[in-house]
C-alpha cells in the first residue's frame, strides 16, 4: 500500500460523519477497502494510457 496515495475511505468517513451516516460509511468503506487494490491497478492502467496517449 502506497503511503503517497491517499486512502479514498479517509476521505469517505469524513464526509459522512456530519450525518447519522456512520453505519452506511462503515459498510461503504468495508467495500471499498475490498476493491481498493482493484481499484488501484485500473487507476494505474488508466492514467498509464492517458501518458501513452499523449505521447502521440
């Protein structure tokens, strides 16, 4: 896990934290902590193309 990315769950329970939202930010959180790595890798193909693209 990269220090120097910012977990999207950080940013997640705060957002939800103003509301009685606790149990759905921790579910949503649960989710995304589970595709996180997933995530991570399209994110990283993503903008991998975006460099190639630009190359052009």
């Amino acid at each position: 896990m990269d220090d120097n990315v910012r977990h999207p769950t950080m940013v997640l329970g705060i957002s939800f934290s103003n509301e009685n939202g606790t149990l759905f930010s921790r579910s949503l959180q649960e989710a995304i902590m589970k595709n996180w790595f997933e995530l991570k890798i399209e994110w990283g193909i993503y903008m991998h193309g975006l460099a190639f693209a630009g190359d052009r």
